[in-house]
C-alpha cells in the first residue's frame, strides 16, 4: 500500500514542468558571477526556492504563473515577466544605500524542532558543558528524554533508556554510522569521550529506514567535533574524589586548502579502592583507559567533495571484586572473589559525500565502517570472551520529485558481523549478514503539513527476509502548535550474553530455553512502536517557554525475554504472550529572565511481560519520575569571562525489585525499593576566551542503596547476586576540573 502511494505521488509530481534560470551579479558582467542563495518565487503564490553556488535555480511551473520575483539582500528586488519557459540570465543590482543592521542570537544548549517531521531533540555542547560528561555515558544527566541508570553494583557502568526500554533498543549512531551494538553493546557508551562530542539528535519512536531495520524505540546519533571547527589546541583535566582522574588533549592542524586533520587523546584512571558500604567489596572498579582516534576531513566546494575519515584505538581494563582481590595470585580462585574485563578496540569510519554543483538539492554519500571489539573477561570462576569484527557499509542517494517539496532518500546497505564468543564453556560463534535496500520519501509543504514515509527490505542469512516501514507525521495547527505521529517495525537479533554481562557477576545458573531459532536457539526480536507527541511554544511574561506532550506505545511481536525472578538462576527465552512498554512525559522549557531557564519533565512508564511465573512489571523500573534542571549565567565580557551555574533534581519513585524469597533472611529484598531524590551541581568559572575551571558535585544528597550485593560475605556461595541494583552505590561524588584551548 505504501508503495502505491509514493508510486502515484511521484508520477503526478514529475508531470509538473519546471522553470531553469541563472541569476548573476550586475558589477560583475564579464565573469558571470552567479549569486547564491538569492530568493525566487511566483508572484502571489508560495512556490520559491534558492539559487545555488553558481547561481542557477529550479522552480515549478504553470501556465498561470506569469510574474517571477528575484529578491536578494543588498540588492534591488525584480520582478520579471515569463512567457516562456526557456531558462533565463538575470542581473540583479546593487543597491545604492543600505542601512547595516547586525543581529546576534545565542544558541541554545538544547532545541526542539517546530519544522523537523521526526520528534527530535538536539543536545549542544553548551548543554554538554553543563555537567562532567566525561563519556558519552554521562552525557544525559540534564536531559529528562534519557534515563541513566547503574546496571550493576560492581563494574559501575552506567547504562541508558529511553520510553521504558534499555539501550539495545536503541539505535546508537556516531555520525549517522551505526556504533553502539553487538558486543560493545554494555560498554560502548563509556568509549566516547564526552569532550569529542560536538552534538547529539534524540530521535523518538521509530526512526530512518536509511539507519537499518534495528531501531525500535529511538536513536541516538552523537556528531563528534571538526577539525576545522574544533579549537586548534584544546586541553580538559578532571579529577573526582572517588579517585577518577582524566585528560583530553585535541590537536588540529590545517593540512592544505582542502585537507585538515585532528588528534584526540584520552585517558582515565582508577587506582584507589573505595569500600564505604563495609560489604569488603571495592564500590567503584579500578580502572585505565587509552583512547586515540584520528580525524581526517577533506572539504572540495569546487566539485562538490566532502570526506571524513576516523582511525581510533582504544584499550580499557577494569577490575573489581573483594578489597584483597590480587589478579596476579587471586584470578579464577576461590581465594577472593574478583573480577577483570579487558577489552582492546580498533575501528575505522569514512563518509564520502558529493553535492552536484548544479543541482544542490541532489547529493549521494557513501558510508563504510570497520571495527575490531575483543573483550576478555572473567567474574569470579566463569569467563565471558567476545570478540566481534563488524562491517557496515551504507550508499544513500538523495533528490527531489519535481520540487523541493518532495524529497526522497534511496539506497543500498551491507552489514556483516562475525562474533566469536565463548560463555564459560561453551562456544556460541556465529556469523551474520544482510544485505537491505531502502526508499524514503519526504513531503513538506512549507506551511502546516509534511510526512516521511519509508520502507526497506533486508535479506538475512538469520533473520530471514523481511520487510521494514517506518510513517512520521507532523502538522500545525495553529502557530507555534505542533503535532507529531509515528509508527514503525524493528527487528533485531538479542545478543542476550552481551546485553546482560553483569548477570555473570553472581551466582545464578544460567538457563536457555531454546526453541530452535538461529540465535542462540531463539527467534528475532520483533516489535512495533507507535507514538504521538505535541509541542506548543508560548510567551509568558514577555520570557519565551515552550511545553511538549509525549505519549509512546511499544508492542513487542516476539522478545528474548530475560527472567531473573528465580534468585538461583537466570533464564532467557522467546515470549510467550504480551510485551508491551508505555511510555508518557510532559515537558516544560521556560526562561525566567535573561540568562536564566528552566527545564522540568514527568515522565510516566508501564512496562510488563508476560513471564513464566505470569504477568508482571519490568524490574528496576520506576513508574513515575520527575526531573528539573536551572541554569544560569552572568552577562559575558568582552574578554569572554563570565560564570555559569547549573542544578539538577531527579525525583525517582519505588521500583519492583526481582524475586528473592527464598534466600535467606539477611539476603531478601523487599517487593519494592522506596523512591529517592538526586541532586547535581556544577559551577563554572570562565576566565576568558582561552581557560575556565569547573567544580561539581554528583548526588550531592548522599543517597546510597543499603546491601546492593546480596551475599557477600559469601561470594562463591548460592546467595550471591550484585546484579539487583537500583540506586547510587558510592554516595556523594565531587569533582572538578579545567579546560584550556586556543583557536
């Protein structure tokens, strides 16, 4: 059905006719110099469009349309008369007095669109800056779209959500290139730096066709920084109380007209042990990373070339367990319980991309990436290693049907994933391939209405052969109202070992119940996500604010279902029954005064599974959750200096705790944890444009979880789980640092 409607609109729109012209520059006759960007449309209708670098334009025609309008700042505004529809040669002339008017916007920290279809929320880096964001990890904390949560009480990683779901249902992109996934799929998040993010797009629902079949309740899309962009020599030191210490160096360097290049440092470490619980275990792992990438980026406006190419080698370590835990003696004895993970990463990432010099609405990029994830790790007796060679390929070719107004993506993408994994004994290898293509369309009237409508089909060496659609809406009702729905289908395969490595740190058997399938004996994940959001912007007191409705549904077809309800063991099998996660948030955006806004959200899930042991809510999932976050700054010098202030309250309701009835007493969790409140501040002190300073402190309200490791006075006992984690483990966390830079 969907076909048969971008078939029908596409052949009614390529009968229009079009009108060519090129529009050039009076004072420079002999050269032809084109003007870009110049303004043209029919008289007393809404059809316009813009010159492009040389000059020309395309606009649609009709009979009936007579009068063509030429407008350009700084020059006289023409109207020709058309009765032809031969291409024209326009000169337009400067005009002879021009009042200078100069305009100046700060840009926000965070945006929501009133134009884009998709429900998108963009994070600056000046949002960015607003707590320590020292991974990608960590850089949601003033975002009440993402929830942050531990997974478990040992490695201290920190895993994401969005509408109810963990993050494998997410699709997590690093310039629109697939990143996050496989066996990274823990702690991949923790590999991005925070200071090589320039921006990141919250996508909601179901996302692009062009992405992959992957998607199921949103994506994220982190756009690192340019070298030709990007400060020439940047430098951030940061060092926390818990014993974290970090540094980033960025170096950019111009190569040639077209050539610049970058190199991005990292480390971290961890070295003293923490045991504030007095449960003999380290409350926060040791750990050490080295991380470099290299950026290449080759810009060509002449032809039309644009190329980014990414090396990166990363080499992280960490290590947790019982305070006297030593590898060198300990490793895979009964002697203290201890655990290290040890991963090496090589990965490589090019876009080429190409703007056809006469046509500017029309380009095609190529997208190639490779990566090398070898994880080496044991928790206690049993070894988990994984090692995951991916490669993504993805070409996308863009263009208009008739106008601009009618816009479509088509393509072709290749993804191919060997996993070598052993589980503690036993061998679960696979490979896996598809091969997919795809066709998008975008209608967007310019005024109240516009709609994108896509489909793909993959071919799956596992999966099978399938097809993809994905519809996002978006009309305006009134000014500043906007109205959003979507509906989509994800399919994916579970890596269930990968996606749930802190259920090694215990002592539960591990259980498949296989039904055959291609992975791991089980079937693909399949579900559909549909949602409606609503934003209204207003005036309130002279001060701009805007309010948003959010309210998604994510109805699983088949789920790889993890069951921890039994505390001896852990169970993964197909669903039988209904998944389903609903999701609602309503947010306000206000600012108070100049230089002071305020962000609040509630957010509102219901997420159950149908279990073997019946019906019941997902675990360590609070169902009300309530968020706010001030910022302020004082006025600017001149000099750059100026302080900033920001503050961040997370309210977290009572969350259902698994099964754990049949432990001992000292070792049971009630059916419910209370609620908690968390606070988060940081202060920023610029000196000028080249050096700031910035102290913070993280659950600055000291809320810690009293007994997160059950048994631990016995670790290689039946009662030991660390996995049943649902708040802060360290308490208090303070910090502060320093950034120098130089343009």
């Amino acid at each position: 059905m969907l076909i048969c409607v971008l078939i029908l609109i596409s052949s009614q729109v390529s009968a229009q006719q079009t009108f060519k012209g090129m529009i050039m520059d009076k004072n420079n006759p002999k050269d032809n110099l084109g003007v870009f960007g110049a303004n043209v449309h029919w008289l007393n209708t809404k059809i316009g469009t813009t010159t492009n670098e040389k000059g020309w334009f395309e606009i649609p025609y009709k009979k009936e349309y007579k009068k063509l309008i030429v407008s350009f700042v700084g020059y006289k505004t023409d109207t020709l008369t058309i009765n032809t529809t031969k291409p024209i040669h326009h000169f337009l002339t400067e005009q002879t007095t021009l009042d200078e008017v100069s305009i100046s916007v700060k840009k926000q920290a965070t945006a929501k669109s009133f134009l884009q279809t998709e429900n998108v929320f963009t994070v600056n880096s000046e949002e960015l800056l607003k707590a320590a964001c020292c991974n990608l990890a960590e850089s949601f904390e003033t975002n009440p779209s993402i929830d942050v949560n531990f997974s478990d009480a040992l490695t201290g990683t920190r895993q994401i959500q969005m509408l109810g779901l963990n993050s494998p249902y997410l699709l997590i992109a690093q310039e629109n290139i697939p990143m996050v996934r496989g066996a990274s799929q823990v702690y991949g998040l923790t590999f991005t730096p925070g200071t090589w993010v320039e921006s990141i797009q919250i996508t909601k629902g179901a996302g692009s066709v062009v992405n992959g079949f992957e998607s199921i309740s949103g994506q994220i899309n982190a756009e690192l920084v340019k070298p030709s962009t990007d400060k020439k020599i940047f430098v951030n030191g940061y060092g926390n109380l818990n014993g974290r210490l970090e540094l980033n160096t960025h170096f950019n360097q111009k190569v040639s007209d077209k050539w610049q290049t970058g190199l991005y440092l990292h480390g971290n470490l961890r070295s003293q042990k923490f045991d504030n619980n007095n449960d003999n275990f380290i409350d926060a792992p040791l750990a050490e990373q080295i991380n470099v990438m290299n950026r290449w980026q080759y810009v060509n406006n002449e032809t039309g070339w644009v190329s980014f190419l990414n090396f990166r080698y990363l080499n992280d370590r960490k290590q947790t367990g019982e305070l006297n835990f030593n590898p060198d003696i300990d490793k895979k004895t009964t002697n203290a319980w201890g655990s290290e993970i040890k991963t090496s990463r090589f990965d490589f990432s090019g876009k080429l991309g190409y703007v056809f010099p006469e046509l500017p609405y029309q380009n095609m990029g190529l997208q190639l990436a490779y990566s090398n994830h070898d994880q080496e790790s044991y928790f206690g007796l049993r070894d988990y290693n994984i090692e995951h060679q991916s490669v993504y390929s993805n070409f996308i070719f863009n263009s208009i049907i008739g106008d601009t107004r009618h816009k479509f993506k088509t393509g072709l993408s290749f993804t191919y994933d060997d996993y070598k994994e052993l589980v503690e004994v036993r061998d679960f290898s696979r490979d896996e391939n598809s091969l997919g293509a795809f066709f998008e369309y975008a209608y967007d009237n310019t005024e109240d209405f516009s709609l994108t409508a896509g489909l793909r089909v993959d071919f799956h060496n596992l999966l099978g052969t399938f097809l993809t659609p994905r519809l996002h809406l978006r009309y305006v009702p009134w000014e500043k109202g906007v109205l959003r729905g979507s509906i989509g289908r994800g399919k994916r395969s579970a890596n269930i070992f990968a996606e749930n490595q802190q259920l090694f740190a215990s002592s539960r058997q591990i259980n498949i119940n296989s039904i055959g399938g291609n992975i791991y004996g089980l079937n693909p994940e399949i579900a559909w996500n549909y949602g409606v959001s609503f934003l209204q912007g207003f005036k309130l007191l002279g001060k701009r604010g805007d309010v948003t409705f959010d309210y998604y549904i994510t109805d699983f077809e088949n789920q790889a279902v993890v069951d921890w309800e039994n505390p001896r063991e852990i169970s993964f099998y197909n669903l039988e029954g209904k998944s389903i996660a609903n999701s609602f948030q309503v947010e306000v955006n206000y600012n108070l005064m100049k230089h002071f806004n305020l962000r609040t959200a509630y957010k509102f899930f219901d997420v159950s599974t149908d279990y073997i042991s019946g019906n019941l809510t997902k675990p360590l999932q609070a169902k009300h959750r309530f968020f706010a976050n001030i910022s302020y700054e004082t006025h600017k010098k001149t000099n750059g200096a100026q302080w900033k202030f920001d503050v961040t309250y997370n309210s977290i309701g009572k969350q259902r705790l698994p099964n754990t009835n049949i432990n001992p007493v000292q070792d049971r969790l009630p059916s419910y944890s209370n609620g908690f409140n968390l606070l988060n501040t940081q202060i920023t002190k610029v000196f000028s444009k080249k050096i700031e300073m910035y102290i913070g402190g993280e659950n600055i309200t000291n809320v810690k979880q009293r007994n997160p490791i059950l048994g631990s006075d016995n670790p290689f006992g039946a009662n030991f789980d660390s996995t049943i984690v649902y708040a802060p483990i360290f308490g208090s966390a303070y910090y502060a640092g320093f950034r120098f830079k130089i343009d």
